[in-house]
C-alpha cells in the first residue's frame, strides 16, 4: 500500500516508516517540523536505503493537502500530526485543540474527497483517563483526562467513530499507545524532546549524560510495589510494528477497530532506572519529589486484542528499551542538531 504518514518526521513517525518500507510498503510524508527536524528523515533515508517522498506542509493547510493527494495516490493515511506536550497544552489549551482538532478535520475532509477512507489514527492510554480495570482492555470505559492534549484524542476518537457510523466505506483504527520509549538499534532515530523533557526516559538519558542534575521522582506513597508510578513501557520499533500490523484490519475491512499498543508489563519508575543502570552500567541520581498533579498510579494493558486479530505482539523489553535509549541519546547529545545541519537551516 501507499501510505500517507501526517507527522511522519517525528519520533514514533520515522520508526514507523522504516518498519513499511522492510514490510514492503510505499510511502509519502507530510509535516511541518513544528516538533521535528529535517535531518530526522534524513536518517531514515541512510537506514532504509532509499528516499523518503516529503511535502513541507500543515496538515490544516487545505489546498497543500489537496496538491498532495493529487499528487500521489494514497490508499491510507496514518495520522501522528500533533501536539503532544501535556504541560503546554494546560498552558495553551486553544492552541493544542485549533491544532490537533483542526488538523484532524481538514485532513479527513480532504480525504474523503479523494474517496480515500482509511485512517489510522495515534490515540494514547490516556483516554483511559484513570482505569477502570487493570490491566486495561480495550472495553475499559474511557475516562476523565487530566489536560487539554488528553482531549484531544478522546474527543478525536469520537469524532472518527461518528464518520465511521455515519459512512461505512471508512475504515477507522484507533490505536492506544501506551508508553513508547527506546530507538532504532542503529542509533540514528529515536526520541527529541524540545527544552526540559516531561516524559521520564528522556529525563533518565539527559540526567546520565549529565544535561540534567538529578532525576525527580514524582511520589513513592502511591498503592504500588514501591510505591513510585507504574506504566506500560513499549519499545518504539515495536509500537512501529504495530502500525504495520494495523493496516491488516484495514486490508479486512474491519470498519471501526481499537487496540491497545503495549507490552502488557507494568514497571515502576525505580524498575526502570535500575534496569537503566545495569544495561548501560551506570548510575543515574535521583531525588524522590511530590506527585506531579494529574499522574495516576498504575497503568497498563492487556495487549491479547492485538495478539489475537492482528497477529501483533511486542518482542522487545525493558532492557534493550534502556540500551536503545541510551545509544540514541550518547551518539547525538545535542539530538539532530548537529554543527553541519544547524549551518544549513
Ligand atoms: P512528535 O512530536 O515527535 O511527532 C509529531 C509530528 O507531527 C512532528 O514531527 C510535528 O512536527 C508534526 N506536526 C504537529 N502538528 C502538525 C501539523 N499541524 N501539520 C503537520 N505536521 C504537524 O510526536 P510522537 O511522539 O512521534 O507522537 C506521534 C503521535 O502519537 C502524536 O499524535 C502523539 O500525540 C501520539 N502519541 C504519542 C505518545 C508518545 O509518548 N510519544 C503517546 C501516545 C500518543
Ligand atoms: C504522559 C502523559 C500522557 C501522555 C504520555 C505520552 C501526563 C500526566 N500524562 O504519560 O498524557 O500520553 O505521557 O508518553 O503527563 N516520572 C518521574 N519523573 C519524571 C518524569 C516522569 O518520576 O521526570 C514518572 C511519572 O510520574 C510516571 C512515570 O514516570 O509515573 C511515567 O511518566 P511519563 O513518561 O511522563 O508518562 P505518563 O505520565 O504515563
């Protein structure tokens, strides 16, 4: 298939082209590097052998969206376009839902009137809001989010479900990440967060190669094992997998489908900085800090939905997470920019 990836230079996107091209699959890619570089798609040029089709554009930019599907014929649209940082979205709520809202409509609209109807769409656990049921399954009512960007994707999915119910020819896969951490094992690709890192695996790698002090602990008096939040860690290549993976409920006209991406294992925060420690054999400092506001205690999934109609099912674990990690983060401290590249823009 041709596939559109919308975001497609940024994190899980770059992973999840180099996973369709192995599987045989032709893509194009759109995005406006709003959280991304250049030098992203570059490097999964030099991984995968071959070029990357790219449109510079904004996805709620209506006529280069338009240009772009007359200009290639896409059989499905897997859509990453968006914001993603929760701490901005409280802070700037109208413009995470102008973004990721408005980019969703004007993509989708667009789509159909190119008689394309078959969109992936990257959802997050955190429609959940906090679980019902642990481990998750993908029946678990959804929940209360906590900031606008959580929103974003609960209302989103509503929005494809109704386009679904209202016109069966579409094909909508909603997929519930849960928490994507790790890299390509060639350390070209992987996580390049903006400013101070919010998520905890990029604050583990900057604390070890010295960018950040000390790692805060965000509470160690919830109802765990010790105490410190526990979540469902996923290894990007297998989240990328997962995407290769989905384009069988579309091939099957599967109509709606939602599945959970994780590993089904929960692991604390301690877990993993010490399973940070051992793989790569160092040490990373840490203070236990209050909770942050919004965090709930445990999360996970049970991933069988996955396993049983798609045949998908992550192969990797914590430790190669936290080697993967740790090579991206050592062969680029500075993330993509680089002396030359920097020159360049
Ligand atoms: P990312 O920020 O690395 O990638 C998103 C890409 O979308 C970036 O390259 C950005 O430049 C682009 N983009 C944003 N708005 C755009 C617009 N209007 N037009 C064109 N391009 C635009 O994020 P990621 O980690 O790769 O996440 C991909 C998707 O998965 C996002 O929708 C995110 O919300 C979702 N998700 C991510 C996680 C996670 O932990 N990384 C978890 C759950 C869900
Ligand atoms: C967060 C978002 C979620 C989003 C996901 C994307 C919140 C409340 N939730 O999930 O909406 O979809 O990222 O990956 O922000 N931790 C620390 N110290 C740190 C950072 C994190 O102790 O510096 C802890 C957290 O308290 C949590 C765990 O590490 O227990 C994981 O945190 P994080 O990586 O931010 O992911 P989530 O909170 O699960």
């Amino acid at each position: 298939m041709n596939i559109l990836l919308t975001g497609g230079a940024g994190y899980i996107g770059t992973h999840t082209i180099v996973e369709l091209f192995k599987a045989g699959h032709s893509v194009v890619v759109v995005d406006n590097f709003v959280n991304s570089h250049p030098e992203a798609l570059k490097r999964v040029e030099s991984i995968a052998g071959r070029q990357v089709p790219f449109v510079q554009a904004d996805i709620r930019n209506r006529e280069a969206l338009e240009k772009l599907f007359s200009n290639y014929a896409i059989d499905a649209v897997i859509n990453f376009a968006g914001l993603k940082a929760v701490g901005e979205s409280v802070e700037k709520p109208l413009e995470y839902y102008e973004n990721n809202m408005n980019g969703l409509f004007v993509l989708v609209d667009v789509m159909r009137k190119n008689n394309c109807k078959n969109i992936i769409f990257s959802s997050s656990a955190t429609v959940y809001g906090d679980p019902a049921i642990i481990p998750i399954t993908e029946d678990c009512p959804k929940g209360q989010c906590t900031n606008p960007y959580g929103w974003t994707k609960s209302m989103l999915e509503q929005v494809l479900m109704d386009i679904q119910k209202a016109d069966h020819s579409w094909n909508v896969v909603l997929l519930r990440y849960f928490n994507p951490i790790g890299a390509h094992e060639s350390g070209l690709i992987g996580e390049n967060p903006n400013g101070i890192p919010n998520n905890l695996m990029p604050y583990i790698t900057q604390t070890a190669i010295g960018i950040r002090k000390e790692l805060g602990v965000f509470g160690n008096d919830y109802d765990t094992p010790d105490g410190t939040g526990v979540r469902d860690y996923i290894h990007v290549v297998d989240l990328a997998r997962g995407h290769v993976a989905a384009l069988k409920a579309i091939e099957q006209n599967k109509g709606l489908a939602i599945y959970n991406l994780g590993t089904g294992h929960g692991y604390s925060v301690l877990d993993v900085v010490k399973a940070f420690e051992k793989v790569n054999n160092m040490k990373v400092p840490y203070v236990i800090k209050p909770r942050r506001a919004g965090d709930i205690a445990t999360c996970y999934c049970n991933p069988s939905k996955a396993k049983e109609e798609l045949g998908w099912e992550a192969i990797y674990g914590i430790d190669e997470m936290c080697r993967d990690s740790w090579k991206f983060q050592k062969n680029n401290p500075n993330g993509y920019e680089t002396e030359t590249n920097s020159k360049q823009l």
